[in-house]
C-alpha cells in the first residue's frame, strides 16, 4: 500500500511538472502568487478529473466542462493552465459559474475562495472548494495548507451521493472527512 502511495504521489508531482508549474526564486508579487497558487490548484483540478468516473451517462460530453466560480482572474488563469490538455480524452472547456446558476453541463465545479457554495445533490458534480470545512459541509475536495504545503481533503459519502467513483490511489493521498472518513 506505500509503494502504491509513493508511486501515485509521483505521478502526480509529475503531471503537476508537466503542466510547466515552476515556483520561481525570489519575491514574488501578491499577484503573481497568487496566480501560482491559482495555476497549482488548476493542476491538482487536472488530476482529480483524471483519478475520478463519472457515470457512463455523462460520458457522452463532447467537451469535460469545469466550471468556475470566482473572479474573471481565477477563470483565465485556470483556462490557460489547462489549455491544451486533455482529459479523458477530450478538451477540457472552463467557463464561469455566476451566482444562481445551477452547474448543469459542469462535470467539476471549482468554488474560490469566499463563493458561496450551493450543493448540486446528486447530481454527477466534482465540487471542489477551499478549506477542511468545505468537504465536511456538503462538498466533495476541499483545499488547505498544512506545514505551508497545498494539501486537499475529500468526503467519499458525497462522491457516491453524486454517483462518482474517485481512485483509491486518490484516495490515498488525501485527508479523509465526512460519511467514509
């Protein structure tokens, strides 16, 4: 079960590098930090759609849509990191989720911080957001630090109720919350 974990950590790392994410040397400004840590997340957002099915239903998609909500900054940034990329092998297409919309089309949902999340129910939506809470309130990832390090957490019970099945080597290098955890 180690080498498995170490051997997924890798892979991820790996992708991560392979999306072009370099932490450069030096001061970096509040902007261009915060851009980083934007490119790092659309990054892990890659991976989750890589290690997670959705059901066969949703499939059919011509695009893998990732919807947004949170500033136009958050979507570019998003949008170019992942431009040119492919996941399950189509074209991912990132647009904005605006207050009141209902994430219908969106396989994946990411909330940036201070968005209000509303929950999809069961409908089949990765819901990605920012802190240990987020998974815990209804959530399916929810980003946080620990020791200055990007780390995310995920509730398996929201998963199924969504009808999406995540990688058990996923899985492994999270935090567990919520109903399975």
């Amino acid at each position: 079960m180690r080498v498995q974990t170490a051997l997924a950590a890798r892979w991820i790392c790996a992708s991560l590098l392979g999306l072009g994410l370099a932490v450069s040397s030096g001061t970096a400004r509040a902007t261009e930090a915060s851009d980083l840590e934007t490119r790092v997340k659309a990054a892990f957002l890659f991976n989750f759609a890589r290690f997670t099915e959705w059901p066969a239903a949703t499939e059919g998609a011509k695009d893998f849509m990732i919807c947004v909500a949170g500033n136009d900054s958050t979507l570019t940034v998003i949008r170019d990191t992942l431009q040119n990329k492919e996941v399950r092998g189509k074209r991912p297409t990132v647009r904005a989720l605006r207050t009141g919309q209902d994430g219908s089309g969106c396989q994946m949902v990411y909330f940036a911080a201070d968005e209000p999340y509303s929950g999809f129910g069961e409908l089949p939506v990765l819901s990605v957001g920012e802190g240990l809470e987020f998974p815990r309130q209804g959530g399916i990832v929810g980003f946080h630090l620990v020791d200055g390090r990007l780390r995310f957490a995920i509730n398996p019970g929201q998963a199924k109720t969504a009808g999406l099945k995540i990688s058990s080597r996923l899985l492994e290098l999270a935090d567990i919350v919520g109903q399975g955890g």
